[in-house]
C-alpha cells in the first residue's frame, strides 16, 4: 500500500502525522510459516530537498506455532524505524552504485512502505516461538536438559570442553 507524502512535498520541513495500514504476507521462516496481521506504522513524515523522513513505530501481531507443543502463538511486533527515503530520478545522471541500491527510493508523491514493514517485523520476531513458561513439552526438554549435563558433570567431574587445551597451555610451560 502507499503512502501519499504529496502534504509533505508542498510544505518543506514541516513533521506530519500518519497513520498506514498494511499488510505483510505469509513468510517462510526456518520452515515455518509466519503470518501477520493488524500492521500499522505510526508515526511523522518530513520532506527536505531530495529526501523524505520517515519515522515512527510499527506494530503488528505475527502468529507461528510454538517449538515445543506447536499451539499457535501470537507475538506482538512493535518496533521503533526511522528512514530516509531519496527522490529517484526519472532520469539517472550516473550509474547506480552499491551504496544507493541498499537505499530506500520513491518516486512521486507516493511511498510504498510494505517492504519496510516487512523488513521490520521479520527482524523483530524471536529466534523462536515459546506459548510460555508453562509449555509442557519445553518445561520437559529442560528438565531433560539439567539431567543430561549433571550426569556428565558426575561421570568426569575434573573434564570440561576446554580441558585437552588446559593439557596442552600446561605442556608447554614445562618445556
């Protein structure tokens, strides 16, 4: 969806206030599809010279499953972004270098800002979706979890990952 900016084009400098609606699409992550819904960016737009602020918050609420019972879990997304958008120009003076591809573009009196939300929402979402503490299947891998390495701890109580390195610093010093 775009954002009409024209408000921001006819008065320079001036901080205007939005509200955008959007929508993110379905996303494959780690072999997982997270889907979104409710995205709305917040926040104030400024136009100066070639370039256009934006800044703000986006929220949103991505739905996954959890790791260890895979319940469905809604996460809420709300993530602060200020951006700097430049003019592109219908007719490109130079050739495009590396450095203006990583750039945010707009033409006209529009701005598509999907791609941004998209961007923002997928960086916020954790490593990995957890219903909460009281998840059984993850409260049962932990606990799992304590019982492997004390057993370990208790088969070699003087080994430890860094021993055979311990070995050798000591090796070395009696030489």
């Amino acid at each position: 969806m775009l954002l009409d900016i024209s408000r921001a084009l006819r008065a320079p400098g001036e901080e205007i206030p939005f509200l955008h609606r959007d929508a993110i699409p379905p996303q494959e992550i780690f072999g997982e599809t997270v889907e979104f819904s409710d995205v709305l960016l917040s926040g104030y737009f400024s136009s100066v010279d070639e370039s256009l602020r934006i800044w703000g918050t986006l929220r949103a609420v991505a739905h996954g499953h959890c790791a260890g019972c895979l319940k469905p879990v809604d996460y809420q997304v709300e993530v602060p972004f200020d951006e700097t958008f430049i003019r592109q120009s219908r007719y490109p003076q130079k050739e495009e270098t590396l450095e203006e591809e990583e750039e945010w573009m707009y033409e006209g009196s529009k701005v598509e800002l999907s791609h941004l939300a998209m961007t923002l929402a997928v960086l916020d979402l954790p490593i990995r979706f957890e219903c909460g503490d009281d998840c059984p299947a993850l409260s049962a891998l932990e606990s799992e979890d304590d019982f492997e390495s004390h057993a370990c701890q208790k088969d070699m109580p003087d080994q430890h990952p860094f021993s055979a390195l311990q070995q050798l610093l000591t090796k070395d010093q009696e030489v």
